[in-house]
C-alpha cells in the first residue's frame, strides 16, 4: 500500500457517513455517473427531449391499451415525472418541446382544414357557431371571476373549450405567456378540458338521443360542443354516420377560427412594447407565426387537394407534437402550485362546458 493509499484510508475512516457524497454507493456507480454528468456539454436539447419522448411513449402505450384520451395520460405521466425537471441539464430539451414541438403541431393541424368544410355549413348554422363561441369564452371569463381566478384563466378556459381543447389552450397560452398565467394554472386547465371532453364525448350522444334529435341536429350539437377534434368526431359516429360527417364539418370549422380567436387575443394583450411604449396598429395586428402558417396551409389546403395519406401523416404527426408539448409542459410544472390552487381553478372549464352545450342544444332547437 502506497503513502498516498494509506492517507485516503486514513481520511475516510474520519470522515463522517452522512457528509459522503453518496453514501450507499458501494460500487461507485453513482458517483462516476456524477462525473461523468458532469462533463456532459451544457445546453445539450437532449437529456430533457430525451425524457419528455420516453413518456409520451408511455402515454401514447397506456392510451392505446386502456382507451383514455392520450392529451390526458400525457399531462397525468408527466406530472408524475415532475422531479426529472430538477436537473438543470433537461430544461432546455423541454422547453424546446413545450413551445417548438408545439408550434410546429398546431401549424401541422392546417392540413385539416378547408374554406369549403365551413362553406358546407351554411350562414345560419354558422353565425350560430359564432355565437356560440364567443358566450363559451364569456362564461370561462366570468367562471374566473367568480373563482376569484386571473382573466388570463378565464380567456384560456374559454378560448380552449370554445375552439378546440387542448391544441387552442396551447396556442393561447403561446400569447398569454408564462408572465401573465404560471404554467401551474396551464397545467390544471388542460386536466379540466381533457377530462370534461372525455365526459363529453360518452354523454353527449346518450342526451341527444334522449331528446330524440335528428342525425343533423345531433352532428351540430356534438360538433358544436365538445372540445378535442378527436373526441367531437368519435362523438357523432357514437350517435350515426350522419351526425358523424356533420360533427366533423362543424367541429372542423371551429378549428378554422383558431386563428382570429388568437389574433384577437394577441391584440388585446399586448397592448404595449417591451419598454412600455405604446405598440403601433401594425405591430399589435402581427399574428404569431406559427399562426400565420396554419392560415397559409389552410388556404393551400383550401386551394389545392391533398392526398389523403398526407392528411393522415400530418394528423398524426400534429397529435405527437402536441402530445410532447403537453407532457413536457407538465414535467416543467410546479406541483406545489398546483396542490394550492385547490377546486377554484376547475371553475373556468366548468362553466364554459356547461354555457358550451346549452347554448348549443338552444340553436339546435330553435335554428337546426
């Protein structure tokens, strides 16, 4: 045994067990994953797309084998992997997939729209949907303010169950930013459209057969009401392959207003530049750009036909985006927010559910 062998022995037998660096690390693996951790390069995208792509995999398994919505298990298993965010390294890998991942996926979603599919409608059916709409996202405003919640709550509350679930929640949350809502209040807001849009989806048929509506008349309703596009079609065909084709229509359409709720939001809220100077018309006009190209591929879509292979490619290839938004967005929250911000949060979605189908069930009565 050399001098310098003897002192390392000599120091370890001094040295307190609780104050090692890894105390029951008999075989050292642990401290050389330290070290070697150590020497990874800084800003690397992969440790975190890395872990956000792992459980998204295990959400997209455990919704193909058990029939949950996949936008819900991907919220549940990324809250569950919250502590992963605690390594610095993973932050730059999700928030590229909760903002890049997410862009790309709603742009990507162009490709299901036609100026033709809201033509089919017709004015009457379509100024109802309108006016629809806008009192769904009135009610999540005021299901806020009765919660005591931020308007910014309120807006995306109702701008997600009036437009399209959880994709225009993550549009919306893209303009209202993480300085005006914290993602805490985000998260919880996703959880409530995906579990009321699954409510939906299994309930809604059964109430417009129990009022005995018509194939035409249960495809707006349906379409009209529930949140996620996936869940709104699975809803109609639920009722008949009528109300499905006309569930689509209406649902399809409410996508296409994506982008003027949007715009709409981007100039009320950012009245004001970065140095608090006013913003000029034009500036405040600007559309985000991810919002720009789904408008430039829903008029190229509109204009030329697409394959439908590539509508099924870019369809699939928007819910995976989405879904590692979703989830990377949820492994970047804070669970201890979400532990204190208690049933007032789920106030927004409810109401705005609730206004969503009334006002709905109203126009089929008296327009449909």
């Amino acid at each position: 045994m050399t001098a310098l062998d003897r002192n390392e022995l000599t120091s370890m037998r001094h040295a307190h067990w609780n104050n090692l660096p890894s105390g029951g690390d008999l075989f050292g693996e642990l401290h050389l994953a330290q070290t070697a951790a150590g020497t990874a390069p800084k800003g690397s995208f992969f440790p975190g797309l890395a872990a956000c792509a792992a459980a998204s995999a295990a959400a997209a398994w455990l919704s193909d084998h058990y029939g949950f919505p996949i936008i819900l298990l991907g919220l549940l298993v990324g809250l569950a992997l919250n502590f992963i965010s605690a390594d610095e390294r993973t932050h730059r890998g999700l928030d590229f997939a909760s903002r890049t991942c997410l862009r790309i996926g709603i742009v990507v979603l162009g490709l299901q729209v036609t100026f033709a599919q809201i033509a089919v409608l017709g004015a009457g059916p379509f100024g109802a949907l309108l006016v629809v709409m806008a009192l769904t996202i009135g009610a999540g405003l005021l299901g806020a303010r009765i919660a005591g919640q931020s308007p910014y709550a309120g807006l995306l509350a109702g701008g997600a169950t009036a437009i399209c679930g959880a994709s225009a929640a993550l549009a919306l949350y893209g303009v209202i930013g993480r300085q005006r809502l914290p993602q805490a209040q985000f998260a919880l807001t996703l959880v409530g459209i995906s579990l009321a849009s699954a409510l939906a989806m299994t309930l809604y048929p059964m109430l417009a057969a129990e009022f005995g509506l018509s194939d035409r008349q249960a495809g707006f309703l349906i379409g009209a009401s529930i949140h996620d596009v996936a869940q709104a079609i699975g809803g109609g065909y639920a009722f008949s392959n009528a109300a499905g084709a006309d569930a689509t229509v209406v649902k399809l359409a409410r996508v296409a207003l994506l982008a003027p709720v949007v715009a709409l939001a981007s100039l009320m809220l950012r009245p004001e530049g970065g140095d608090g100077a006013p913003r000029g018309l034009l500036r405040r006009l600007a559309l985000p750009w991810f919002i720009v190209a789904f408008l430039a591929l829903v008029v190229l879509n509109s204009l030329v036909a697409t394959p439908a292979a590539v509508q099924a490619w870019a369809l699939t290839a928007s819910k995976a985006l989405l879904l590692f938004a979703v989830t990377a967005t949820a492994m970047r929250t804070q669970l201890g927010l979400l532990m204190t911000m208690g049933w007032r949060a789920a106030v927004p979605v409810a109401l705005a559910t609730l206004v969503s189908f009334c006002a709905s069930l109203l126009f089929v009565f008296v327009l449909i």
